[in-house]
C-alpha cells in the first residue's frame, strides 16, 4: 500500500475502493456477488464491520465502513484475503463460466507476478482508504458511490442497482444490510 493511502485513526470512518487485477469484469455472475455479499455479512458479524455505504462494480468494489475494534487494516486484508481465495474456488468450480480457463490463467499470471501471492492474485493490492472527517465529505463519498454504476452506464438510476447502499437508503435492504447511517441525518 502507498505511503499516501493508510489508516492512521483506527477508530476513523472510512472509505476504500479496491479492484480486481487486470480491472477484470470478474463480477458479471450472481453466484460471484454472493460471495461479497456474504463475505460483509460475516464481517459485520463476526470482524466488527460497520458498514455505511457500498457498491459492487464489475470489477472494483467501494466501501464506507469503520472498525469497531480499530483494525481497519486487519479488517479489510481478511475481508480481500478470503474473497480472493472464494472466488477463485468458485470461478474454478463453475460449470456455467464460460471464461474459467482465462480468468484463472490470468489470475495465475497476476499471482506469479507478485512476491507475497502464492498461486492467483484476484485484487489490487492498494485499498486507498481515505479518512472521512465532516458530514459533507461523508455525504460526497456515498453520492459518489451510489452514482458509479450511473457514471458508467449500468443504470440510470443509482436505486435500480442492484449491489449498492443506493437502495438500503431507500428503505430496501433485501440485499445486503447496512449499519444505520446517523450522521446522515
């Protein structure tokens, strides 16, 4: 991670992105969102994540999220070290992926390229976290959030995305639940 782009208040709120290597379009497939999907819910459960806003591109992921037990950085390299290795197991194990060879040649490809990956390298290894100070730079980076999929043509509008907070602050969270936004109020 740059020297730029740490987390230097544990107790901060948060925001992150984070991309797949290549920026492959690796989240094409209902069976790959899930494995996000269920990876926040465990860390909300289990790694005291507080979720606040989120959104699941097709191959980059964006968070506003706080560690309750200060360990923002622990937090997030288990959340990306347990996503990869699900992923590429099941990417591996999809009969239905029609792009399994490739997607995992290049994933193998990325892995020998870095010295601390064993066998498939699935994200970046930067996060970028920034350190969300005011109620206004919290509010830009959740409309910068939920308008992404807007910006680059998925949908026309941010509700109608279907992996992102967008709707969890229209009342809907048949999705993925998030923490109570306060600040927001």
């Amino acid at each position: 991670m740059s020297r730029k782009y740490k987390f230097h208040n544990k107790a901060g709120l948060y925001f992150v992105s984070f991309a797949t290597v290549y920026w492959l379009d690796i989240f094409t497939r209902q069976v790959y969102f899930n494995v996000l999907a269920n990876s926040v819910t465990y860390c909300r459960a289990h790694k005291d994540m507080q979720l606040y806003a989120y959104c699941f591109m097709p191959n980059h992921v964006h968070m506003v999220f706080r560690s309750s037990n200060e360990r923002p950085m622990e937090l997030l390299r288990d959340f990306k070290k347990y996503t990869s290795k699900k992923l590429v197991e099941t990417i591996a194990n999809n009969s239905q992926e029609s792009r399994k060879e490739w997607l995992l040649w290049l994933l193998e490809r990325a892995g020998k390229k870095s010295s601390n990956v064993s066998q498939y390298q699935l994200w970046q290894h930067h996060n970028q976290p920034i350190e969300l100070w005011t109620d206004k730079v919290i509010k830009q980076k959740i409309n910068y959030i939920h308008n992404n999929p807007v910006v680059v043509g998925l949908v026309t509008d941010p509700i109608h995305y279907k992996y992102s907070s967008a709707r969890n602050y229209q009342d809907d969270h048949s999705v993925l639940e998030i923490d109570d936004p306060g600040f927001m109020g």
